[in-house]
C-alpha cells in the first residue's frame, strides 16, 4: 500500500533469546540487561543461567526479573557448575519456551551487546553464525600480553586442525546464534561437555552435520569488572578433551541430524 511501511518479522526472529552463562558477574549482569534491551530488539527475552554464584549475581538476577518481568528471565543452576552444564540446561529452557533464535554470550562485556543484532541478522542465510575473531575485521583488545594471544590463537587453531575445520577460523568463540532447527538438530543430549569445551563440541557437531556455519567479525575487549575464570589447568583440560570430540563425532554425517518431531 502507498505511503504505509509495514515491518515484516522474519520468520526466525519471532522468538529470540539471549542466554547468558553467570558465575561470580554481580558487577555486569544488570548493565549487560540494560544494554541488551535497550537494542529494542522486538520480543528479545534475556536468560541468564547462574551457578550458585557465591557474589550474589543470583539474587541481584531475582531483583532484574522482578524490574523486567517477561523479558529478564533467570535459571539457578544446584548441580556440578560448568559453562557446558549451563548453556545445556539454558538452550533447553529456551527451546521448550518456543525460542526460534538463540544468542550465546558472555557475561562481561567482551562480547559487546552491540553485536548482538548483527549475528542475529545473519542468521538469515545461516543455521549457525559465530562471532569470530580470527576473520578479517574481527580483534582481541590490543592490551592482551603476547602470551595471551599465542596460547589463545594456538588452541583455536589446534582445535581447529585435530578436527578437520578448515572452514571455521574461530572454533572456540562464544558468542554465536543458533537457529532453532539447528540446535534441534545437533541434539543437546549428543554434547557432553560440561566446561570450556563445550563451544569446540557444539561447532564441531554443526560441522560434521553438514550445517551452515558463518562467521562475521566480532572485537573481543578484554572484561572491565570480575575476573575471567578460565585458568591455565582449564585450558590444558580442554585442549586435551578435543581428542574425545574428535573421537565421539567423527562419523557423524547429516543423516544424524534429529528433526522436532522425532
Ligand atoms: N553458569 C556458569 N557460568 C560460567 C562458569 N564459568 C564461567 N562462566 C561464565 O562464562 C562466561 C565466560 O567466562 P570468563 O571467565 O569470562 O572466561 P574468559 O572470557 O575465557 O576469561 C562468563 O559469563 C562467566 O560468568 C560456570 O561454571 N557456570
Ligand atoms: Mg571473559
């Protein structure tokens, strides 16, 4: 009709979810509510999923329900805590709430809200969209130590390299948006990950399912407030877990794909 601009919602963004991963983030997880909604993002609903945060991050997160009711949403984890443990029972809720997009994000700000938006959007030719930052564009915080950046680059691309993902220049970003159908599809019962692990498994299932994975360049800023809990023992760990995802994944083809129905 002349004159009049009528917005059209994608199919896929009629329901999307933001999940959020808290342990010990009182200091950021009500800015990071703040700055997710006011993207105005139409129907965004925040999840964070808290491990029994000994700071209080999950009585401050009962307070941002209560200020936000139906858009702040929050899951206090009981049992053995874990970034894969969270996201799991995380995707779980949203999927069961009718979510048709998902977000995954960090909690302290190196995943920048801002961002949010264009992962979403180009989910419109993807099944999953990874915020990366080893694609022409993408950075980390120039003030990272020269040991930082090798032993970050260096597991990414050891990830990257025992599993054949050529294609996929940052296997083990967290930022990233899943179509509904795709995280139906690589069956959150198949990932077993219960740590840092868990972002290399999930992309390596969408890999060898045969899924379309892109990336668009994100910067990483180092985290302002709290402190980061990876430590080098975390790392080894995950570095030596690749080879069990390699092992356990390795035949899978998109024949394995599990549909909404099954
Ligand atoms: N629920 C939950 N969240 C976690 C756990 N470990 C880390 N996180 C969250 O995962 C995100 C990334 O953790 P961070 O310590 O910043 O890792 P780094 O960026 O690699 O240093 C943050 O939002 C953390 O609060 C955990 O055991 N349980
Ligand atoms: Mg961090």
């Amino acid at each position: 009709m002349a004159g009049r601009r009528t917005k059209t919602v994608k199919n896929y963004m009629r329901k999307p979810w933001v999940v959020i991963p808290t342990y010990n983030e009182i200091g950021n997880v009500e800015p990071l509510a703040n700055a997710l909604l006011d993207l105005a993002i139409p129907a965004l609903q925040v999840l964070f999923v808290d491990d029994n945060s000994p700071d209080g991050t999950g009585e401050l997160l009962e307070k941002l329900t209560c200020r936000f009711p139906g858009q702040v949403n929050v899951l206090h984890r009981t049992g053995p805590r874990g970034l894969g443990h969270a996201y799991g029972d995380g995707f779980r809720h949203a999927l069961a709430a009718g979510a048709t997009a998902l977000v995954q994000m960090d909690a302290d700000f190196s995943h920048q809200p801002q961002e949010a938006p264009h992962l979403l959007a180009a989910l419109e030719t993807a099944d999953l969209v990874i915020g990366s930052r080893y694609v022409t564009g993408g950075g980390i915080d120039p003030a990272w130590a020269v040991q930082r950046r090798v032993l970050s680059s260096g597991g990414n691309l050891y990830a990257r390299l025992i599993l054949g993902l050529r294609t996929v220049q940052d296997a083990t970003g967290g930022f990233r948006a899943w179509r509904r159908e795709t995280l139906w599809g690589i069956g959150l019962e198949r990932i077993h990950s219960q740590g840092y692990i868990f972002q290399v498994e999930t992309t390596y299932v969408a890999h060898r399912l045969g899924y379309k994975i892109v990336e668009i360049p994100i910067f990483f800023p180092d985290r302002q407030v709290g402190e980061s809990k990876m430590d080098l023992k975390i790392k080894i760990e995950a570095t030596l877990r690749v080879w069990d995802v390699w092992r356990r994944h390795r035949r899978l083809t998109s024949q394995d794909r599990i549909t909404e129905s099954q």
